[in-house]
C-alpha cells in the first residue's frame, strides 16, 4: 500500500488531470456519474503509474486544458467516459 504522501500527490494528479480534460470529478459524483469508490480506485491506479514526474510536466504543459490525457495515463478511460465519449 503507498504511503500517504504518495497518495496524496496521486489523488492531486487525478485532480489536475480531470480539471484539465474539462471533468469536474466533484461534480460527477453529485450527479451520480461516477462515485467515490471509482475516484479512490483512480488514484489508486494512479499510484502503479511509472511516470508521475512526466505527468507533473505534461500537466504543467497543458494548464489552458487538452482533449485527451497522455497516452500512458491508467484513468485515460474513466476521463473518457466521464468527459461524454465512448472508449473503444
């Protein structure tokens, strides 16, 4: 299990990286778009990713926003789905 300073920093990157592609994470969860245990499960799956540090820049590079995460991001499809669009 990470520790907690791990979790924070992924749980921010989940963060940034929905505000970023135009998701709203609180706003899903009130409308019942998704929920919390898919959010957790997002950050969680976000801590098995092998490029946090190139996320921060990616990130960092697309502060005006982007369609689509970068190709390595592990909650590319729960953006997907929560930014209107089928995945395939």
């Amino acid at each position: 299990m990470p520790d907690g300073n791990r979790i924070k920093h992924h749980a921010d990157l989940v963060d940034r990286m929905a505000g970023t592609l135009g998701v709203d994470l609180e706003e899903a969860v009130l409308r019942g778009r998704t929920d919390m245990d898919e959010v957790t499960d997002a950050v969680l799956a976000c801590t098995g990713c092998s490029c946090p540090e190139a996320c921060d820049v990616w990130l960092s590079e697309h502060r005006e926003g982007a369609d689509n995460p970068p190709g390595y991001c592990r909650n590319a499809d729960l953006f997907s789905l929560l930014q209107g669009r089928q995945t395939s």
